[in-house]
C-alpha cells in the first residue's frame, strides 16, 4: 500500500497546529525540536502550510555531497541519514522551497520524513488541509 | 551471505562487509572515533581492534581493526576481553598525555576508568587525535584541500606547504566532522575564515541573512548542477516565496472559478 | 642495435668474452661507498692519467676497471689485480705510479700494501685466501667489486641475462614460479616470505595490470647491501624483475630507490638505458612476446616508505603512509591492483636460481632458510664491510672469524641485528644460527642485513634510546600507539638515562611495549620497541644500575657519569687543549685536574688521551 501526503492550501486557516504538533513530535529532553512545516501568511489572513515536497529530482538530494539525503522506498519520502550528515548545510542551502533547515537546538540538519509514514500534522490538522491518501492504481 | 561467529553468537553477513557494520548490527558496543559512515575507514585511532580467531588456526589469535577487516566464513570473533580493554585503555591514556584539555577524550577515557595520563601531559595539549576525519571528509565532496602533513609527533593536518589551503571552500564539513572540535572558524560580518583562508559569506538578497560562501555555492552550481539562483536567498525567505508563489495560484484558482 | 634473438644474445656473449680475453691482467679499483669516501676515484683516475701516456706490454687503460664494492670497507681503499688476486689495501693516490711500475710492469709485490691479519700476523697476498673472503659465498654478490656496474658487456659476460633467455626459450611462466618456490627462496627484506608463494598469488590474482615493484629503499642505519647490489650490479636487480613480469604477467616495473643514494638512481638508470637499447627491457624483449619496462621512482627520505603499503603509496605520488593490510598489496597493491614488492637481494638471487637450479639453491644454506644472506658489517668491529655468507652460519663465526673481532682490544658485548626492528643479542647467543627463525625465536630478527657490533664501552639503555628516538622521528604518526606510544616510550627511556626514573616507569614501559605491539598499524609500530625489549630481557642489570643507583655502567649516559684523570696523568696538556668547556686545569708535567661541574662529559680529553690517565666512572 503506497500513500501520498497531500495538501490543500486553500482550507488552511493558519491555525499552526501542524507545526506544533511536528515540532513536539520531534521533541527530545523536554526540548521541542524545530518544526518541519511552515503556515506562512501570503496575503493578509491567508495562509499557505509550507512543507518539503519530497521531490523527484530533489536539489537537496544533488547538493548533498555525502549521500546524506535518500529516498525512503517505504514512505516515499526523502530521508535524512544522520550517520553520514555532516551538518554542512548544503541541503538547506540548495532547496529552492526552503524545506530543508538547520536545527540549531539539536544540531542537527532536519527535513519532513512524513513522520516514517505516519504523519501527526494530517492528525491533528482541524480543517484537513493536510492529507495521507492511498495511492489507488 | 557469510557466516561467522560474534561473542559466540552465530550472525550472517553479506559478503564484502566490514567486522565493525556487522558488530554495530548486533547491537555491540565497540569504541570508536575514526569512523563515520561518509569516510572510508582508515584505522587510526585503533579503538575498534577485536580479536579473531578461526578453528584450524588451533587457538592462535590476532588483533585487528574491525572497522577494515572484511568478514570472513567461519571467524570466530572476540569483541571484548582483557587485552583489548589494556589496548583501549593504553590508547586513550596516551591520548590524554596529549590532548588533556579535550572533553572528548576526557570522557571516553574517564570510560576506561582514567581521570588522568599515566603519562607527562602536554600543558597546551593538542587536540587533534590525528583521526583523518576532516581529511577524508574533503576528499570525498572532491577537493582534498587539507591534508596531513609532516610525520611522527610533528604530524599536523594543514593546507599544502602549511599554508592556506587554495582548494578550500569554506564548506565547514571538516569541522563539522571533527570529533573533538579542534576545527576552528569564525563568521564575522560578511567573513568567514577557516583554515587561515578568508570567504565571502553570501547574504540573503531579501533579508541578509548569511547563508554558506560564496565558493562553496559555486561549487555546487558546477559540480552538482544546481541552479545558481537557488543560492542568492537564505531557507527563511525561500519558505515565504514559496508560500506567495502557492498562494497566487490558490487566489487565481478561486478567481477562474467565480 | 637490438638483441632480438636469443641466438644474438649468445653470439653477443661470445663475442664479448673473446674480446675480454685479450685483455690479460685487469686491474679492479673499488669505487664502493666506503672505497669512494676513502678517496678511490682519484686512484681510479691516477690509474688511467698514468696509462695513458706510460706504455706497458699487456697493459693499457682498458685494463683498469672500476668496480662496485668488493667488501672489506675497512681495508680500503682497494685495488685488486686479477688474475693473480693480488690484494692491496689501504691504497693512496700516492701508491698508483709504484703499482704500475712494480707490479703491472715488472711483476713485483708491494709487501706494505698488502693485508696483514692482526692476530696471526700472516700477510697474504691474494684476496681470496683472506680468512674475511674465504668463508664467504657469494650469490646475490657476485658480481659486486668483480664488474663495472655501467657496462652492460660486463654483466653479460659474466652470464648475465641467459637465465632469462633460459626462461623465454623453453619455460612456462608457472614453471619459473615453481622453480623460485621449489628454491626456498625468502624475502630479503627482512620479512622472510616465501619468494615463489608471492609470486604465485600475484599470477593468480584476477585483477589487472600487475606490477613488479623492487624495495630499494634500505631504510635501516647501518646497512648497504642493497645499496651495494643497486650501485654495483643493477643489472641482475633487472634481470630479476624482467623474470618476475614473465612469471607473473606483469607489463610495467619500478624500482623504489631511496633519496639518499644518488648514485644508485644513476647506475640503475644507466642499466635501464642500455636494457632498453639492447631490447632486454621494453617490447618483444630478446625477440618474443615479453613486454616490460622498468622506471625509477625516488623516495623522499623517509623510512617508513621502506613499508611495502606505504612505499606503492610514495610510488602513486601520495602520502607514504602505510595502510592496514588485511587484504594483501599482492591482491591490492600499487593502484590497488596486483603487486609483486620484493627485496632488492631477493631479486638479485633469481637469476642464478633460474640458471643453477632450485636444487642446487636449496642445497645452500638451511632446511627452512635456503641460500646465502648478504651482510653489512658495522660497529666495533675489525673488519667492516660487505659480506655474503651462507644461512645457518652462526653470530660467532660472522663477528670474529670473518669480522675479526672487537676492534681496538675491546670486549663484546652486543650485536644488533635487523635495523631499528631488531634487537640486541649478548655474548652468551653468539652460538645461535643466523637465519630467518633462530634469531627471531631468541628476541632478535635477521632483518634485512644490517649488523651492528658493540663493545663493553656501549651502553645497552642508551642504545634502546637511540633507535626509539630514530623510531620515533620515522613514524608516520598516523596511528595512535605509534606516534603517541613510541614518543612516550622514548621519552621514558630518556629520563632513565637521566637517572630519574623509577622501577613503575620500567613497569609501564613495558605494559606500554607491549601495547605498541599488539595494537600497531603497521611493522614500524609492531616492532618498534624491540630496541627496549631486547635490551631489558638481556642487560637489566643496566637498567637497574641506572634506576637503582643512578650509575652508567658502559659509561655513556652523559648526566651519570664522571670524567676523572688519574694518577697515570704526565701533564702533557694535550687534554686542556681539547677541552671546549675549559674544564681541565693544570701546568705542563703536572697532573692534571677536570671541574666536575663545568665538565659537559663530551668525551674529547678520554679520545685525545693515549696513555689512558682519564678514566669515566
């Protein structure tokens, strides 16, 4: 079974418990850690959630000189290896969307993972503006 | 596949592999400090030394590093015993006499149950433990601007001729990778200099914020294809653009459809 | 003019023997490392200056050739007059024109410049009765001091080049293997592999190209053989390879000279020019489908490049540092690909191996040490030099039978044996066998050659010093137990030479020693303290004279020593004189007295001295 992560930025309200509840999520010695998902106003009261599009031909996947960044077969989506990050920050550099960042409380280099195919913001999301769908053939 | 034997625990490996993988796979703790998945292993620092055996080598052992010896049908190996904690031991203690200012050695030594060096200390201390990460590291993106230098006690890991290095490129994934920090750099203004070399650091053309060098993102442009306007704005505005561009489309889709 | 025929070779080879036949007396002028500094070039030179303008029936310049060295370093400079031997030592640039018109002219013997045995008092006048010479064998010398190393006509007269015309005539190349592993032939190096088992895992490796690499960095102090073999003889080091691309499939050479022997790196180049003209290097060598070339690759002065993993390193033009070698560079070597690294010794020996047989080679020596082992003679001892002699002989035959002994009346005490790696034996093992096994089995190893004598004015601890401070400025410092270990252990040993150090301290150097060994990257490190462990297994007491009651027994370690004039003093002054520290007072005919504070224990009054009034307590 193949999902998709989904999003449908018109029903977004900006209500931002999408990046809490990545950034508790992904919390670690009673610290939270950076969240992964941006809402982003575009106009005044209307937002965007911004998050990694997991892209086919990645730029985060060709800066990463150490082959750091690699695409999970499973969840579909580009994962950080930690062993062989460096923490250089190419990725983050390089990704014309913004979606690869530095956490600066854990150093560490961190990108969306869907959550290893369980995403908290399509959970919490009150409006479902954030969706995991099946991939029906 | 290739069977062999771990603290007397039959395991499989895959023809080819490294001890210290298959080690590490089972959960076994084994010291090490000169290993990192994006180098090639080199053996410096000695930590990961196990002892093999086979059954017709009728009880004649050997040392070895795990993080180079590649599995073998039928080895039969120890991870820990008592000569192998005296080597641990023995290097860190050594490490300590040179490096005695360092919280990492300090702590994996303090493992082994030593608070000081057997040994006279060095009272400015060197911490570089001579591991070859931040060499390795530059030669894997390709540019192998640092290199050790010298030989023996002197040795010293620098640019040619002791100099700054003309193939730096400012990336910092030297000192990133440098186990005991001994990699310094400073970001000053719109400067950066390591390795005694200066770079321009760019600034974001929105905000300013400072992202990576300048010759850094030129190299990624050239050699990993990138293109160049990916560089010129920092991660912060790019979230926002990206959100302007979703949301343009988002107003213009609800405009068709009225 | 391309010898492309096996046929041609042998015509060659006649062709030149006749034509050296016609030269009836040749006269041999040593231009060996030891010979040269002794100022043999310029007899070589008075030799020719004279004969060009003098006349004598049989002789001419052509007569005179130089040679590389003929061995008994501690007699030369040496000419030697052949076919007679005549065997004169300690020649001067004075002596030439008296050899000429006494001996080449009129055929008279110059009784002072014949050797004259110290003990026996027996003069002789032909070289190969001398007790030095005649106990030697040589193989992988034999052309050494007999030839001149820049005529390739000399090498071929002498056989040179028909074990391999034997090869590419009528042998496959797993038969050359068979016949090198059939010999018992063992690395040269020091290492003491077998020979034809390397070479059979390099021709069965399946990566390619396969290279053919020569050590000839010879990195231990004291020893030149190699240097010897390179600047004497290159062209058997050639040969020796050309046969091992055969046997193993090989295309490309190189030959690993050290930076330190320029003079080699000339000599081999010359070799390697004239092979190439003559078509014994490069395609279709002697006319069949064999091709192969050989180039020099210099060293940059380090020792540990005499490593095999860290010398392909220095040939690939990277940092020569070893690396872990649990796949073998004869699977993964020069490149990571299939290489065949031998000993520059080794190499020398393969063509006489081809040619007399693996039977006969085997013969020589012992069951599990076949052949003859080349020497270098240093030390304390009488008579320094080149030697070759077969395996099994023992310690006391090389050192005093053949060495004559301690020089200047003086007892032994030790022999270091394999360089830095090695150790020290005492008196009481001068019995043992000299071979691969034996000497390893008592604490020691046979090494690459290097033999260093020394007598009871030798102080054991100081000596463990000095090779771990050799060691210590040679290491890569790559790995941990190495550049931080042996730096300890060197700095240990010094405070004991100092005095200051306690029975714990020889307690850690030893847990440290041992250590070093089990944890080393490489060989420098896995045997780096063997000086220490040696030393201590065999002169504790020295230790412990130095840590227990902070005194020098050999009289060396400058801070625990003393300088005293005694009562045999004449006031002669000759001491004062010397004295840099102005530590000495005294008036003419009066005994002398030293200021044992302002005394810096440098050693030149006891070395000016000859009536033996200065004692060292």
């Amino acid at each position: 079974m193949k999902y998709r992560y989904q999003v449908i930025p018109e029903l977004c309200t900006g209500c931002r418990t999408c990046e809490l509840a990545c950034a508790f999520k992904f919390a670690r010695d009673g610290k939270p850690g950076r969240s992964r998902i941006y809402p982003l106003a575009h106009a005044k009261d209307q937002y965007v959630p911004v998050v990694c599009f997991q892209c086919d031909d990645a730029a985060c996947v060709r800066a990463c000189m150490f082959d750091a960044l690699r695409r999970n077969e499973e969840t579909g989506a580009i994962d950080v290896d930690y062993e062989r990050c460096v923490r250089c920050e190419a990725c983050v550099a390089a990704c014309p969307f913004g979606c690869a960042l530095v956490d600066t409380g854990f150093d560490e280099i961190v990108k969306c993972d869907l959550c290893r195919g369980n995403p908290v913001c399509v959970k919490f999301c009150p409006e479902s503006a954030l969706r995991y769908v099946e991939i029906k053939d | 596949m290739v069977k062999l034997q771990i603290n007397g625990k039959t395991v499989e490996a895959r023809e080819g592999e490294m001890l210290l993988a298959v080690i590490k796979r089972q959960g076994i703790e084994v010291p090490t400090q000169c290993h990192h998945e994006a180098i090639e292993p080199t053996g410096n620092c000695r930590l990961c030394m196990v002892e093999i055996t086979k059954k017709n080598w009728d009880g004649w052992k050997k040392s070895v590093t795990s993080c180079l010896y590649p599995v073998e049908e039928g080895l039969i190996v120890e991870t820990h015993n008592d000569k192998l904690f005296e080597i641990r031991k023995t290097i860190l203690d050594l490490q300590l006499a040179r490096s005695p200012h360092s919280d990492y050695v300090r702590k994996m030594a303090l493992d082994y149950g030593l608070e000081k060096s057997s040994y006279p200390v060095e009272p400015d201390g060197d911490d570089c433990i001579m591991c070859y990460a931040c060499t390795r590291i530059c030669e894997v993106l390709g540019k192998s601007a640092i290199s050790p230098t010298q030989r023996g006690h002197q040795k010293v890991i620098a640019g040619p001729f002791g100099e700054a290095p003309p193939d730096c490129i400012g990336c910092l994934s030297c000192a990133h990778i440098c186990p005991t920090d001994h990699i310094k750099w400073n970001d000053k203004g719109q400067t950066r200099t390591i390795w005694d070399k200066s770079f321009e650091l760019i600034a974001c053309s929105k905000c300013g914020k400072k992202t990576i060098t300048r010759e850094f993102a030129d190299y990624l442009i050239e050699k990993r294809e990138l293109p160049a306007n990916y560089f010129e704005i920092c991660d912060d505005c790019k979230r926002q653009e990206t959100a302007e561009k979703i949301g343009s489309l988002v107003v213009r889709a609800r405009e068709a459809t009225i | 003019m391309k010898i492309d025929s096996i046929r041609k070779l042998n015509k060659w080879r006649r062709e030149i023997r006749t034509q050296q036949k016609a030269i009836k007396t040749r006269v041999l002028i040593c231009l060996g490392p030891g010979c040269l500094a002794g100022g043999s070039d310029l007899i070589l030179k008075e030799f020719r200056t004279i004969l060009k303008k003098k006349k004598i029936k049989n002789i001419s310049v052509a007569s005179i050739k130089k040679t590389g060295c003929h061995g008994f370093c501690a007699r030369g400079p040496l000419v030697i007059i052949e076919p007679q031997g005549i065997f004169y030592s300690k020649v001067k640039k004075i002596h030439v024109a008296e050899i000429i018109e006494k001996t080449l002219q009129r055929g008279e013997i110059i009784e002072k410049l014949l050797y004259k045995d110290p003990d026996t008092e027996k003069i002789y006048k032909e070289w190969r009765k001398i007790p030095f010479y005649a106990r030697q064998q040589k193989i992988a010398l034999r052309n050494v001091g007999q030839i001149d190393p820049d005529e390739i006509t000399d090498y071929i007269a002498n056989g040179g080049y028909s074990a391999l015309a034997k090869i590419l005539k009528g042998m496959k190349p797993e038969e050359v293997i068979e016949q090198v592993s059939a010999s018992g032939l063992r690395g040269r190096g020091g290492a003491g592999f077998s020979t034809g088992r390397k070479w059979a895992t390099c021709a069965r490796a399946e990566d390619e190209p396969r290279y053919v690499l020569c050590n000839g960095d010879e990195g231990d102090p004291g020893a030149f053989m190699d240097r010897c073999i390179m600047e004497g003889d290159p062209h058997t080091v050639l040969e020796g390879m050309i046969i091992c691309a055969y046997a193993v499939g090989s295309k490309e050479g190189y030959i690993y000279v050290r930076e330190e022997y320029p003079l080699a790196v000339v000599n081999l180049q010359k070799a390697i020019d004239d092979a190439r003209r003559f078509g014994l290097l490069g395609d279709n060598i002697l006319g069949s489908d064999l091709c192969f070339d050989i180039e020099i690759s210099k060293g940059g002065g380090a020792f540990v490049c005499g490593e095999s993993s860290a010398l392909m390193k220095s040939v690939a033009g990277e940092i020569g540092e070893p690396r872990a070698k649990y796949v073998r560079s004869v699977l993964k070597g020069l490149h990571d690909k299939p290489t065949v690294l031998n000993n520059v010794e080794s190499y020398a020996n393969i063509p006489v191996i081809i040619e007399k047989g693996a039977d006969w080679f085997a013969s020589i020596g012992t069951k599990k040490s076949a052949g003859t082992k080349a020497f270098s003679l240093a030390g304390k001892i009488r008579n320094t030099g080149l030697i070759e002699v077969p395996m099994g002989i023992t310690l006391r035959e090389i050192i005093y039978d053949i060495g004559g002994g301690i020089n200047d009346n003086r007892e032994f005490k030790a022999v270091q044996t394999g360089g830095p790696s090695g150790g020290c034996l005492p008196a009481d093992k001068l019995d043992l066998d000299v071979d691969f096994d034996t000497l390893t089995e008592n604490g020691s190893m046979m090494g690459s050659g290097g033999m260093v004598v020394m007598d009871d004015r030798t102080c054991m601890v100081d000596v463990s010093r000095y090779f771990l401070n050799f060691l210590v400025e040679e290491s890569c410092g790559k790995c941990v137990p190495c550049r931080e270990g042996l730096y300890q252990l060197h700095k240990l040993n010094e405070k004991v030479c100092k005095g200051k150090a306690g029975d714990d301290d020889l307690k850690l150097m030893e847990n440290l020693s041992r250590t070093i060994m089990s944890s080393s990257l490489c060989g420098l490190g896995q045997s780096g303290p063997n000086p220490f462990l040696s030393t201590i297994m065999y002169f504790r007491d020295e230790y412990e004279a130095h840590v227990n009651e902070q005194k020098c027994p050999g009289g060396v370690c400058k801070d625990l020593i003393t300088y005293r004039i005694n009562d045999d003093c004449d006031g002669c002054m000759a001491c004062l004189k010397v004295c840099a520290a102005d530590a000495i007072t005294g008036k003419k005919n009066e005994k002398h007295v030293i200021d044992e504070i302002k005394c810096d224990r440098c050693g030149a009054c006891y070395a000016v001295c000859n009536i033996n009034a200065i004692d060292i307590i």
